[in-house]
C-alpha cells in the first residue's frame, strides 16, 4: 500500500508545516542577501526604462501693474541669450527602418496629419565589399517641429546633441534644419561614459557656465551629470499624431526659462531630478548654491 494512503492525518499537517518552515527559511535567505547588497542594485533594475515625466503647460503672463516679476527673472535685453540643447530621438522626431516599417503604420500616421520623410543614412556596419551599409529609414516630425525650432530660434542658441552616429543623424538633420539654426550639432562621440549609464551628455564640453543652459531629452540619464539643467519630455512615436508637446508645453517653459538669470532653481523646483536620480541609486549635484 502506498505511503500517501498509509500517512495519518496528523503526519500530513506536520508535512505541510515542514514545507511552511523552509519556505520561510529561503525568503528570509535572500531577503537578507537583497538587504546585504543594498537598495541601489535594485532600484536601478527597477528603473532601467525611464518612465517620463509628464510637463504641465507654463503659461509666460505679464506681471500686473505694481507687481514684481518672479525672483530672478531679467529683461531678455539683459541677459546672454538661452542655450538650448535637444536631443534627437524621440524628441523632435522618431524613426523606423524603412524595411520592418508596416505600410499602414505610415499611412495612418501621415493620414493623421504627421510629416514625414524616406531618407537613405550611412550606416557602421560594413558590406560583403567591405563598403558601408546604407540603410532606408522613415522619419516620422514631432507635430510642430518646423515652427518650434522657428520660434525657439528667435530668443535661444540650439544646439543639438544625440547619441545617435554621424551617418545617420546628420543627413536627418540636415533634413528638418535646411534653415542651419542649429548653431553647433553633437553626435555620439561627444557623449561620455559614466559608471552609471553610457551615451552622457556632458554640458560643460558646450559651455562652463551652466547658468543659461538647459537640455530637452526624453532619456533623463542623458543629462546626469548636470540634473537641474534637464527638462525631461514626453517621448514621441508614430502613434502620437495629437501630441502637442513642443508647442504648447516646451515652447513656453523655455520663454520662461529665457528671463531668468539662472534656469537651474527654476528647473530644480520643477522637476526634483537630483531626488529622482537618488531613488535610481545614482548620486547627482544637487541645485547649486
């Protein structure tokens, strides 16, 4: 007869107590190993995809009569003009492989009043001849592109900065800037490698004082070495044809920024970025002094 039959009711409740017991015993096991290699392992693993943080509009009003503007705040003819560096993917535009790119997706996408374009870029990898690949992209414009860049233009130097390859980024941008109002581009060699995260944008290589500088990227630990220079935005695809970012949120934070003699307290007291990149276990500078 088998044990199962044999085994009295009360061996099977101490059974079951047993199995209880080691449970517990390896999750106190590896909970004592998660506390031993403390919490940064885990929130980085935790944070590995950036989930972005929305922008609220800023509305840029005129102070009422009698009444100071806000702390900080300068006449534009007093102040050097604005820096503002962007980032290129899924900032300004999103781009697909022409060749896994559903017709449909571009076809609903242009139907629903996206822009977009086919462009051939240069690629890293090498041929069977030993040539540069050349790839077929599809570039699909952030709704408003042409006109942000126009108007931000107007009252900041733009400055763009991917850590995308030449080959690919230029020609796109060459495409979507034919106005050259970018005053200087950057392209992945000019980005660093921290012990965090590669592919940093470093500021300082664009200018040492950070006071009037600020950076537009959808990927926050692109801009961790200078948190409260960063505007962490919304990022883009082909199936947001109603987004409305650039023009009715960026464009007057930046106007806003553009008053002020120092963007970082105003862009700290927005965003918190330090704090947010200490729950990722990464320590930043804080607001400066």
């Amino acid at each position: 007869m088998s044990a199962e039959l044999t085994q009295s009711p009360g061996s099977t409740t101490q059974l079951w107590r047993s199995l209880w017991d080691l449970l517990s015993f390896f999750f106190q096991f590896f909970l004592r190993i998660a506390t031993a290699l403390g919490t940064r392992h885990f929130l980085l693993s935790r944070f590995s995809s950036f989930k972005p943080l929305p922008l609220a509009e800023l509305p840029v009003q005129e102070p009422p009569a009698g009444v100071a503007a806000d702390e900080g705040a300068e006449s534009p003819e007093r102040l050097e003009r604005l820096t503002v560096v962007l980032d290129l993917d899924e900032t300004l535009i999103c781009a697909y492989e022409t060749p896994s790119l559903p017709v449909t997706v571009r076809d609903r996408a242009a139907e629903a009043g996206l822009e977009w374009f086919d462009l051939e870029c240069i690629s890293s990898e090498k041929d069977s001849e030993g040539k540069p690949k050349v790839n077929l992209v599809t570039v699909f414009e952030r709704p408003g592109l042409r006109e942000f860049l126009k108007q931000l233009h107007e009252f900041a130097d733009l400055v763009l900065f991917t850590a995308g390859l030449e080959g690919y980024a230029k020609p796109l941008v060459d495409t979507i800037d034919a106005e050259n109002r970018f005053s200087l581009r950057l392209y992945r060699p000019s980005t660093i490698s921290t012990e965090y995260r590669e592919h940093v944008k470093d500021l300082s290589c664009i200018s040492k004082d950070l006071s009037r500088i600020v950076i537009v990227d959808n990927n926050p630990f692109s801009f961790l070495l200078q948190p409260v220079n960063g505007i962490p935005c919304i990022p883009f695809t082909a199936g947001q044809p109603n987004d409305d970012q650039l023009l009715e949120v960026l464009l007057p934070l930046l106007k806003h920024l553009s008053m002020q003699r120092d963007v970082r307290p105003v862009l700290y007291e927005r965003f918190h970025m330090p704090e947010w990149f200490q729950k990722c276990g990464i320590t930043t500078f804080g607001l400066p002094s």
